[in-house]
C-alpha cells in the first residue's frame, strides 16, 4: 500500500473528523477506494472508534434512479437510522465512472434530492469529512496521468493545516464584521449582498479534505446583481458551461447556460431554496493551481470565489437570521484573477486575485 494512502487515513481521521475513544463511525468509499478504505479502518481502530463500511457505487446508484418511479421515491428511513445512531461520517469521493449518471434525467436527480433531504440533514449533524481517492476517472477527468493526479491530490490533502488556517484567518476577520460584500469580475460579473450578522467559517480541512477556503452564507433575500461563472460546472456526470445568473430580491429571475443549460434548470427548479444563494466561499489554498473539475478541490483554488444556490450551512447564519433552505447545495467558481475585486463595506479587499494582507496586492 502507497504510504501516502495511510497518511491520508490519518489525516481524515485524526484531524478532519477528530474521532474520539467509542465514537461511532460510517465509512462510505468505492471500491476503487478499497486500499483507502482499509486505511481507514485502521485509523479507526488506533483512535478505539467502531467503523460501519459502505461501498458506495454510482453504477449501483444509477441503476435505482432510472429504475424508479420519481413520484414513488421515498426517504430511506434505515439509512436515516445509521446516521442518528453515529457520531461520525467519512464519505470518499472516487468510482471508475465520473459520468455513471450522466443519463439519469435532471428530474429524477432533482426528485432524488428532496426526499434525501432528512438524511443529508442528520449526515451535517455529525462530525463530517468527504474527501477524494485519487481514482483513474477523476485523473481523466482533470486531463492529467493517474501518477501526476495522485500527487496532486495528495500534496493538496498532506500540509500544514495549521498555517493554513493562519492565512485564512485574516480574510475570516474582514468578512466576519463587514454588511456588504461586492464581487465584480470584468464586465460579466457584479454581485452584491449583504453578509450583516451571518458567520464566516475558516474552512482548515476539517469537513472538506482538503480544504481552503473562507466561507458565509448571504442574507437570503439581499442578493442583487448578476454572475457569470466562467469556470465549468460538473455536475449529475455532466459538463455545465457559461453559467449566468441574474439577481433580484435575493431569487434568481433569469439562468442561462451554454451547455446542459436543463441541469442548471433542474437544479433550480428543485424547491424555492434552490433559487437563492446559501453560500458565498472565497478561495485561498494556493497549492491548488489548476482546474480539475472536481468542485472539492476547484472552489479551494487562489484567485477564485464561488456561490452556491441552495441550502446554506448552519454554522454560517448568525442568530435570528434567517436560513436558506434547500435540498440542493450547488457550488459555481467565477475567475477573479483579472479585471477583478472584491469589495467590502467600500473597501478593495482582494484585486485581481491578490489579497490586500499579500505581497504585490497594490500592483495586482
């Protein structure tokens, strides 16, 4: 076993979830994931946890939602059951098809997420990691050779976390206490929202691995403006290109795409929550410096923010603010590395991809 699988174990285990001496534990990998897999239920055992093992198969997964009656679909009660019964989730992104669901209707999918909804609720609940195998599929899908893929995912999951979140801390407190944020990006994008009274959250790997970045969820109703998302979107096995949006009274009145613009439809189409922003992430791991398309690594990237329609995280709305609600959580990057900045409460925080606390900001 590569020695930087273990390692990898470790770090989820040990940092992302922090298991503790009984915890109960849900592994959920797939089987190309088997070796990480094992990994982990060693990391397990050395902490004193109880793993449950789930091989996650998006063949498996595919063959149900093509199978089944959208208007019968119902909450699976006993895997609701698994996650009330556990401390803890481990979930492992991989599989040997990264487009197994390409063909399962944006319908389907959309019906699928709102009747998961309690189990994703109650998964949220728990102490939390979903991370990547460095699998064939997603090295195709990055364009790159399975050994240069695996050295990238693995440089991006093994570093000093602890210094990462000292970057980091310096964006969380201008975001924390600013009302307004502006983002403009050419002449394509220029967004506005308000942040008042909500919490940013400094994202050092402890639920996505890796992580990266800074993040807050919009006042629902103040989002104002239009977005152009001029990175792709991969999403339900399908590529969604030149994403626009167009804002009014925090809902989202007009969505184009160039391509698959149906799976952009079907997303916002899925509740009312849908059609609002939950989250505003600023991306700051600058050991991820190129594009993947793979979203847990993609909206880490330096010179990017990214904004997701649907729900938005509960440890990101303050007290008596109001919560976006949704079963969808969908996360967009828009290039802020020219012609670009970030605005809060008036003031140039980040121009051009360089941050106002970096070197070289006032050239940016």
């Amino acid at each position: 076993m590569d020695a930087r699988i273990r390692r990898h174990a470790s770090i989820v285990v040990n940092h992302s979830v922090d298991l503790q001496p009984g915890d109960n534990v849900v592994i959920a990998a797939p089987s190309d994931a088997r070796d990480f897999a094992v990994a982990l239920h060693e990391a397990v055992g050395d902490a004193g946890g109880t793993p449950v093992y789930l091989d996650s198969s998006d063949r498996a997964e595919r063959a149900y939602l093509r199978a089944a009656d959208a208007d019968d679909m119902e909450t699976p009660d006993h895997e609701l059951a698994l996650y009330e019964a556990s401390d803890a989730l481990i979930r492992v992104r991989g599989g040997e098809n990264a487009t197994e669901e390409s063909d399962v209707s944006p319908e389907t999918m959309a019906a699928n997420k709102r009747i998961y909804k309690p189990v994703q609720e109650t998964a949220l609940s728990k102490q939390w990691c979903l991370t990547q195998f460095p699998s064939t599929s997603y090295a195709q899908l990055a364009e790159m050779s399975t050994e240069a893929y695996e050295n990238f995912v693995w440089d991006a999951i093994d570093k000093d976390w602890a210094a990462q979140r000292e970057h980091q801390r310096q964006m969380v407190e201008r975001l924390d206490p600013a009302s307004e944020v502006r983002i403009v990006s050419g002449d394509t994008t220029d967004v506005t929202m308000s942040v008042d009274g909500m919490v940013t959250q400094n994202d050092d790997a402890h639920h996505n691995l890796p992580g990266g970045e800074v993040f807050t969820a919009p006042v629902p109703d103040s989002v104002a403006g239009e977005v152009l998302f001029d990175m792709p979107l991969y999403h339900q096995g399908r590529e969604v290109t030149g994403v626009h949006l167009v804002f009014e009274d925090g809902r989202v009145v007009e969505h184009s795409a160039d391509a698959n613009e149906d799976v952009l439809t079907g997303v916002l189409e899925t509740d009312e929550g849908a059609r609002r922003l939950g989250e505003l992430g600023i991306g700051m791991n600058r050991d991820i410096d190129r594009f993947t398309y793979n979203m847990l690594f993609d909206e880490k990237m330096g010179d990017t923010v990214h904004m997701a329609v649907g729900n938005a995280y509960g440890d990101t709305v303050g007290p008596n603010r109001e919560r976006n609600d949704s079963a969808v959580h969908v996360d967009m990057i828009v290039d802020m590395s020219e012609e670009s900045f970030i605005e809060l409460d008036g003031e140039v925080v980040q121009r051009n991809g360089r941050f106002v606390f970096e070197d070289g900001f006032e050239s940016a």
